[in-house]
C-alpha cells in the first residue's frame, strides 16, 4: 500500500510504518542536545548538566530503538530494499551512542571530558553523514 503523503514514501530504504521517522528524529535531536550539555558541562562543572546528557542519551537510545523496531517491521510488511550504507552508519550511531552511556555513567569530569564530549560529537556526525545519504538516496529514486 503507498500512500501520497511524502511521510509515505514507497521507495527503497524508507520503510512505511507510521511514526518511524518521527522517533528517528526524536533520537537525533535527544543526541544532539547530548552534546550541547556535554559542552555545557564542560563550560560550567555544574552536575546538573551531566545528568541531563544522561538522560537525553537514554532518551534518545529508547527513540532509536523504537524507531528500530519500526524499521524492521516495515522491512518485513512492505519488503523494501533498504539503503545498506544508510543503515549501517545508524547502526553506529546506536552503538556510538550506547558506549557513550557508559562512559557518562562515571562520576564528574571524567564522564564528560574527553571521551564523553568526544563520542557525543562522533555520534552527531555520523547523524549528518546517514541524513546525507538518505537524502541521496531519496532524490535517485
């Protein structure tokens, strides 16, 4: 079934599933600000600001699992063909933002600085690259 809505669209890698994009969004805007309060810690040493990025990691690890599991029930329902570059790069998105969890995990400084704030500026990176691509991706078709 497609629909002409352009949320909808029937072209490869993009699954058809309501609410997929939605949550994938949510996971790269809660992954964004990770690395706004990481810097912001950094800036400040406010404890505050280290919970937030722990709690926007796990927030947006929750969206991008859902989105995950929408993505794949889409695969199975319409039985697209996805974009494999697009899904690995989220694919280390994921797993850039889940090692990055445990590294915020720790206590202070060190959760954050350097490999905290570091990871978290990879994560969105890879973000920019894998909307990049899809985009491509989205025109060829």
């Amino acid at each position: 079934m497609a629909y002409n809505h352009p949320t909808y669209r029937s072209t490869p890698g993009w699954a058809s599933i309501p609410g997929q994009q939605t949550l994938t969004y949510f996971a790269a805007a809660f992954f964004t600000l990770t690395l706004l309060t990481d810097w912001a810690y950094m800036q400040t040493t406010i404890l505050m600001w280290q919970d937030f990025s722990a709690w926007l990691l796990f927030a947006g690890l929750v969206a991008g699992g859902l989105a995950v599991l929408l993505w794949l029930i889409g695969l199975l329902v319409y039985r697209h063909r996805p974009v494999w570059s697009v899904v690995v790069l989220n694919a280390l998105v994921l797993a850039a933002a889940f090692v990055n969890s445990l590294i915020h995990a720790g206590d202070g400084w060190t959760a954050i600085v350097p490999w905290g704030v570091g990871l978290s500026l990879v994560t969105c990176l890879l973000m920019l690259v894998s909307a990049t691509l899809r985009r491509q991706a989205l025109h060829r078709t």
